[in-house]
C-alpha cells in the first residue's frame, strides 16, 4: 500500500451553478468499445484502447516513465498528503489500470490529483460538438463521500449529494448508492455532450491545444483515511492502515455514438406496421425517439426514430 505523494498547485473556482443528471451506473463488462468512434484518449486500460483500431482518432494518454506527463497527487502539504490506495480494487472493466486516491489523517477530509504535463502538448482540436465526455469513476473508500469533482479546460463538473453544487461547478449528478467494500465498489460513469460542456462554460477552452501545467484534476471531499508515514527521500511514502473516503478513477476520453446507417432503413408506405419492441425484445406501445426492432407484413427491421 505504499506510493509516493508529490506536488502542490492551487484549487480554484469560478461563480457559475447548475444541475443535471449525466450519470449512469457502468454496465457489467464495462464501456463496450464497439458503441463508439472517434475516440480521443486521455486515459484508459491499454486493451480498451487496443480494440478500438481505426476508431481511435488521438492517443494521448499519460507517459509511463513520467518524462512527458504524469499523475500527481497532491494537498496543501506536498509532503502529508494523498496517496494511491492499493486495495485490490479492479476497474469497471475488470482489470488492474486505474488511480485510486484516499485524503489523510494529515490533511484532512479532501484529496485531488492531477494529470500534469511536462513537456506534453494535450491536443483537442478535433472534439466536435457531437463528441460525448466520458469518465468513469466510484466510491472505492469505507465512507461516503460528499462530492467527486472533475476539472479540465475551464470545465468543472461535481457528482454530489447536496442540492447545489461547488460555486463554478456543473452538478452532473447525484452521489449513487455506495457499497460499504471496496471490492463491491459500484462505477459510475459521466457521459455528457462536448455542446452540453460548451453551453455551461462559455470560457472553455474545448477545441484547443493545451500545454504546460495542470491538465486535468479530479478530487474527493470525505472522510479522512488512517495512514503510517515513512519518511523518504527526496518524497515520503505511506502505508494506509484504514482506508475511509476513496475516489477509484479508471477513464478519460471523449468518442462519437456509432451509427449504423439504420436511420435509413424507414416503413415504406405500403407497409403496416403489427408490432414495435425495443432492442431486448419487449413490446412498445408508444415509441418515442430511439432504436426499436418493427415488425410489418413485409418483415422486421430495425427503424431508428428522431
């Protein structure tokens, strides 16, 4: 259980509030690649990125030597901090990649980290307003947190149990349900439209190339874990001995829905359509947008309604 802590930078907020709901509990098997195109990966396990192919429009994950980019955790104290809590925990793929942040009994109730560029350039000239926003994230701790927040290029977005979000913060959804083990943690994913990011921060800078500093940071306010402190050198490492409030972190990238050319397939005029179901197979009496399976007196075929 034991890694290192290492820088320090600023928390800052802007005066802006509103709510939504952009969150939705990771499906089994986790993020089906096959859903998606375009993707631009900021980061992700190497097999998820591996099968996307010629899906994958920009790979620009973190630097694992560190030489380019890194992970930083970090507090108002660089030296008592957060640390990466190793509890077996897998990502809501199954796997082994993924961060897992706890706060300390040294700080305090709150952690965050940071992807921090070192000679890296971030390039998102090439996000669409039709791209979609994805992070996936849970609750990997003993106790409830209060709030999860993600900041990058002017956005900030928080995943919280209170009614109003952080003063410059777009509330995306409310704290799910929490599993009191870390092995049992449930992941959750945010999935909003880049237009939906572009509406709320007006100041964003989507669309750009960003260089130097903090690119991305995400962050946990809770309950404050137990750790022993071995002193190092040139940084210190810890041990957590019980861990609290946690903050599993797994994905960061932006895609586009795939399209299967079937909004071409419509109901020619001599056809009379005797039942519509959805696509697990139960009967719709009132569709509303969204792919169905129909059923006429020439067939069935698949109809995407808009």
């Amino acid at each position: 259980m034991k890694k290192t802590v290492l820088s320090i930078l600023p928390f800052m907020a802007i005066s802006m509030a509103a709510n939504a709901q952009y969150i939705e509990e990771a499906p089994a098997k986790g993020f089906d690649v096959n859903s998606g195109t375009n993707y631009v990966v900021l980061y992700a396990p190497d097999s998820f990125v591996g099968a996307m192919g010629d899906r994958l429009e920009s790979d620009q994950r973190l630097d694992g030597s560190g030489e380019t980019s890194t992970c930083d955790y970090w507090g108002t104290n660089p030296s008592l901090s957060v640390c990466n809590a190793e509890t077996g925990l897998k990502n809501s793929w199954g796997g082994d990649n993924l961060f897992n942040i706890t706060p300390t009994g040294y700080w305090g109730g709150s952690g965050t980290a940071c992807f921090r560029s070192v000679t890296q350039t971030w390039n998102l000239s090439t996000l669409a307003d039709d791209h979609i926003l994805h992070i996936g994230f849970c609750n990997s701790g003993a106790a409830t947190s209060t709030s999860y927040k993600f900041e990058f290029c002017g956005v900030k977005l928080q995943v919280t149990s209170k009614t109003r979000p952080a003063s410059g913060y777009l509330k995306v959804g409310d704290i799910p349900a929490i599993a009191s083990a870390p092995s049992k943690a449930t992941w959750i994913y945010i999935e909003i439209p880049v237009s939906v990011l572009k509406e709320s921060f007006v100041k964003n800078t989507l669309g750009t190339s960003v260089t130097g500093g903090n690119f991305f940071t995400f962050s946990l306010d809770g309950t404050a874990s137990v750790v022993d402190a071995e002193p190092g050198d040139p940084v210190n490492t810890y041990t957590v001995t019980t861990l609290k409030s946690a903050l599993g972190f797994d994905s960061f990238f932006f895609y586009k829905k795939k399209t299967s050319g079937i909004e071409d397939n419509v109901i020619d005029a001599d056809e009379q359509v005797e039942a519509v179901f959805d696509l697990t197979g139960r009967r719709v009496e009132n569709p509303s947008k969204g792919i169905y399976i129909v059923k006429t007196n020439k067939g069935v075929k698949k109809v995407a309604l808009k």
